[in-house]
C-alpha cells in the first residue's frame, strides 16, 4: 500500500511509482471493490437477453479467463443459458460428485472493452464451494494495468495481447498456472524503491 503498481505485460516488468504516472490518462478507470484484502472488479456478463453485472476477484493465480462462483452459476442456470464446450466429473474426498463444466460466455464487458466467446468455468453439483467469480491470467494479461495507492481505482488499457474475439479453451481450469510475464517478471527499482 501507499504505493502505484504498475504491471506492464507488453515489457514484462512490474513497476512501483510514489505518484499516479501522467500517461494513465489513455487508460480506462474502473472502481477496485475489497474484501478481506482481496481486488474485486465489477464486469458485465451478458446471457441471452440479460446483461449482469458481477464483481470479480482478480486472481493472476487462476490460469483460466473468468470462474463463477456457484451462486451465480445456479441462479442464472449457466449449465442451460451457455453453449458447454467442456466438462469433467470431479470427486471429492467424501465421494460428492462435482461437475466442472467449460462454456463461452458470448459477450464479457471490463472496463468499457468488449470482449466475446470468452471462456467461463464453472460447477454444478455440490454447491458452495466456489464462492468468488473470478477473472483469471488469461484475460488479465491482455491488460496493462495501473493500481493506485489508495487500492480504490485500477487503471485498464489492452496491450499486444489484447484479443476482442476469445478463444473458448475446453480446459475448465486454463492452460497454465499464470501467463509468463509473471515467471519472468523484473521489479525495477522506481522513485528508489525495489
């Protein structure tokens, strides 16, 4: 806290800065949402007629595009109002038979950027297990991005990365761990701080 992060996906480098750099002016600004010292973002998901607004927790952890929580999934019946790409049955340790399935959400708004067939994982089964959405590393590193020091605003703007039309995986739980930016990130010394 009390510091600017900057995360730079086009240079691979994540930046602090004492102050707001000037060039986030051409970057879109957006509310950050916190709980329990956990970034949300709030994005609107659009399902067949319906456009619905959802605070995501911003995970670069996740390797996946987005994840919704079970709550969101039952009460917008996901499982019937998406096309499935995907699905794998999974069992718990007491034998509760939970299943991941993969869908494309056809149209993901985040920060005034349109994105479409975007991958979406999600459960049915035994519910509550998944209590955040999630936006995931697949999405994030189409984004640079600025946090302020206050935690209260990010800054996005799409970098090379950016892709308006998703590729829907068929993997409910993404490609890799985090994109490589993050394995092969530098912290660069700014305004005297590493």
């Amino acid at each position: 806290k009390n510091w600017v992060v900057e995360i730079d996906f086009d240079q691979s480098v994540i930046l602090l800065h004492k102050d707001l750099p000037s060039k986030t002016k051409g970057f879109q600004k957006s509310k950050l949402y916190t709980k329990d010292e956990m970034f949300f973002i709030e994005a609107a998901c659009s399902i067949q007629d319906s456009v619905i607004l959802e605070r995501f927790l911003i995970h670069s952890g996740y390797a996946g595009a987005l994840l919704i929580n079970d709550q969101f999934a039952q009460k917008h019946q996901l499982g019937k109002q998406l096309p499935i790409v995907g699905e794998k049955k999974l069992k718990d340790s007491f034998g509760n038979t939970v299943i991941a399935k993969q869908a494309s959400l056809p149209l993901f708004t985040i920060a005034e950027n349109k994105l479409s067939n975007v991958a979406v994982g999600f459960f049915e089964g035994s519910l509550g297990r998944q209590p955040y959405s999630i936006i995931g590393g697949d999405l994030l590193k189409q984004f640079n991005m600025f946090i302020d020091a206050q935690r209260e605003f990010i800054y996005l703007k799409p970098n090379g990365l950016y892709h308006t039309e998703q590729q829907t995986n068929t993997n409910p739980f993404g490609k890799a761990l985090i994109p490589d930016m993050v394995a092969d990130a530098s912290i660069q010394m700014i305004d005297g701080i590493f």
